[in-house]
C-alpha cells in the first residue's frame, strides 16, 4: 500500500519522527515531501507523480497545515481524484 503525506513544513518532525516510521512499520510505502524529494529533481512533479501513485492520502492536520498553500492544494486534487481514501 503506497500513502502520501501531506503536512506543513512545520510538522516536519512529526512526520519523520513518528508518522512515517509508523506507517513504514506497518508495511506501508509512505511518501513524503520532507524526505523523498530529491534535490536535483522538479520537485513539483515529484509531488504530482507521488500523489498520482499513492493508494491513499494522510493529511497532518495542524493550524500550520492549515495556512499552508500546499496542503490545501494537495488536499483538493486528493478530495478530487481519490474519494474515500483520505486520512485526516
């Protein structure tokens, strides 16, 4: 099962240090920004393709979440494109 994270850059830690390990515990292919973009890459694209290949979307709900452009972007294509399988 692939899961896509989305989160603020704020929840950083969270997200690596518990959200993730968790998940990967479990046996779920976690994707996240703050650990799987790689650098020399068009990182908006890899968002979109790791989006587009994930089973299920997690959002870290927080008031920095919440401001964020990006996770309300993300949150709209996965409400669009992925019904019934979002995570709050």
């Amino acid at each position: 099962m692939r899961i896509f994270i989305s989160h603020s850059t704020r929840d950083r830690d969270f997200v690596l240090s518990r959200l993730k390990p968790a998940l990967d515990a479990k046996g779920c292919a976690s994707w996240c920004s703050s650990s799987d973009l790689k650098a020399a890459a068009n990182w908006e694209q890899q968002i979109r393709a790791a989006l587009a290949a994930s089973d299920w979307f997690v959002v870290v709900m927080s008031p920095d979440a919440q401001d964020s452009e990006w996770v309300q972007a993300e949150t709209h294509w996965a409400v669009e494109h992925m019904p019934g399988r979002i995570v709050p």
